[in-house]
C-alpha cells in the first residue's frame, strides 16, 4: 500500500471531512490535502441506520464545531445517486439505508447558513476514483474489492460507470453458480457468496465443517492443510472465473482487486493466475490496491475536488 503525500489530492485549502460507510467499519478522516486525523469505529450495522448515523455524528462533531469544514465527501456502501445523495438501494449488509436521503441528514448536523456541500458517493466508485487518479495513464478500469461483501466499480474512457439506475458496477451480484448460495440480494449463486471473506469461510466449511474463521483457514493452509488448500483453490478458481468473464465485457487497461480480504493474497494469487490463464484467451492486466482500505476516503476526496473546487472550463 503506498503512502499518502501532497499529491495524493489536489490543493484543498480548508478542511474536507471525508467518511466511509462500510459494513464492518466506518472511518473518517480529514484531508487539507493530504488526510490527517484519521479515525474508526465498528460500523454496528445490525442496529439500524438511524444508529449508525447517531454514532457516526458523535464521532465528528468535534470537528465540525472546532473547524471550518470546506465539505463534507462520503463514500458507503449501496447504490448511490451522486447527484441527489440518497442511497437508492442497499443490501441487509447495512440494513435501513435502502432510500435513505443521506445527504439531507447530513447537512442537519449544520446550522442551515453554514451547511457546506456535501458530496455522496458509492464506496467502491470512490476506490476506484483513487485507483484511477494514481495511475494517469489508465483509461478504461475494474475494481473488484473483496471483503465483507463484493462490490465493483467501472470507468470507461475515464467516465464512472453509474448506469441508468445507479446499479451499474454491482459486479458482486453477478451470478457465478446457478441456483447456488442464497444471497441477501434476493437472488442465488451471487459472486458475493463465493468470493467475499464470509463466502470464502462457507467455502472452507465444505471441505472443514468446524471451521470458525478465514484467519483459522490461512493458520491451516500456513501448516499444510490438504483441505486448506483445496478451500483456497477453490476461491481462486471462483474469482478467476469471474474476472474472465469483466474482462471480456469490458476491455479494461487495468483491473484492481481491492478489499479486506486481498490482505491474503499472498496465498491466493498464483493460483488465481493459473485460473485465468486455464480460462482466457488473453493476458488480464490485473494489480492490487495502492492504498488499501483508505481508497475510498482518498477517491471520494477527489471527486469532490472535481466537482467543487476545480474551476470550470
């Protein structure tokens, strides 16, 4: 993961508040430009929106009330219109946020004369906005973040991909196995079920029943596991599957693999190589993450800037 610098955001003079909805965790941090002051909590998604957001207040307020926040930039999970700031869909990974005008909520926490603007934004397109920014050459972009769920992101000819009803990019939803795996989603077989850190433990399960935890699993495949390995294969046969399939819809210059759980990709990555090359007619320009679980908050920044701060043509 690479470090952050005074490049990693364009010129900010005063203070944007970024924060990340995830289902595990939430985090903020500001940026002026470079992020500083960064700060998490568990996401305690279970309880409800209303909670979460109560909770998310709290932890911010200090700020908001002792700075001049320039804007406030938010990427969460769920599919989002930028350009209303309501959350049009969510799954039961944050349950409460389906319809959720986010924007509005957050503007309350300002006295009405001094609300800044307020930028929302699906996390993985966040991600992807960082990934992009840092690679100026790359035009055309898959993001792939695998971790308490799957979520994807597109841009083509250096557009985000938003689709006519802001679910274009839900690449965790694409079915990998008919009639498979129930997902929360209402559908079955979803890439999520599979290849996500809680698919990838059911996944571990069919080979090891009293299996507890991914960290148990990698513990295993470390001490030469048989069925440890077979469980990682498997995973790895999944998701190149998967991306076989982007990549010939696509055309990408690049696909970036982000999320939790590429933290192991130590273990699963030549085995993923073999998958593709066992299943594609042609070499998949395929990279990790620059900046890891802080690509989000660094892309949401970004697509602030651009869209208020940098002067008009």
């Amino acid at each position: 993961m690479e470090s952050l610098s005074q490049n990693d955001v364009g010129a900010i003079e005063s203070p944007v508040l970024a924060i990340d909805i995830g289902g595990t965790h939430v985090r903020v941090a500001l940026f002026d430009p470079v992020m500083r002051a960064h700060r998490e909590i568990p996401t305690l998604a279970a309880d409800g929106a209303e909670t979460v957001l109560r909770r998310l207040h709290h932890l911010v307020q200090p700020w908001i009330q002792s700075r001049s926040i320039r804007g406030v930039a938010v990427a969460t999970a769920g599919q989002v219109n930028p350009q209303s700031g309501r959350v049009v869909d969510a799954t039961q990974n944050l349950p409460g946020f389906r319809g959720l005008d986010l924007a509005r909520q957050l503007r309350s926490w300002f006295a009405p004369s001094m609300a800044p603007p307020i930028l929302i934004e699906n996390d993985v397109n966040a991600a992807l906005a960082a990934e992009a920014m840092a690679r100026p050459n790359v035009s055309s972009l898959i993001v792939l973040a695998l971790g308490t769920g799957v979520g994807g992101a597109l841009m083509i000819d250096g557009h985000i991909v938003h689709g006519a009803h802001y679910f274009a990019g839900e690449l965790g939803h694409m079915i990998l196995h008919p009639h498979g795996r129930p997902c929360n989603c209402g559908q079955t077989g979803c890439l999520e079920q599979y290849v996500s850190g809680p698919g990838l433990l059911l996944t571990a399960r069919q080979y090891y029943a009293p299996l507890q935890s991914p960290e148990d699993l990698f513990l295993s495949l470390a001490q030469g596991e048989p069925w440890a390995r077979d469980a990682v294969n498997q995973f790895a046969e999944d998701l190149g599957l998967a991306l076989t399939s982007l990549v010939n819809v696509i055309d990408p210059d690049l696909v970036v693999l982000a999320g939790g759980l590429t933290t192991t990709h130590a273990h699963w990555a030549e085995r993923l190589t073999t998958s593709i090359r066992g299943l594609s007619r042609k070499a998949i320009p395929l990279a990790y993450t620059k900046f890891g679980q802080d690509s989000p908050l660094i892309g949401v920044v970004e697509l602030f800037r651009q869209r208020y701060l940098v002067p008009p043509r």
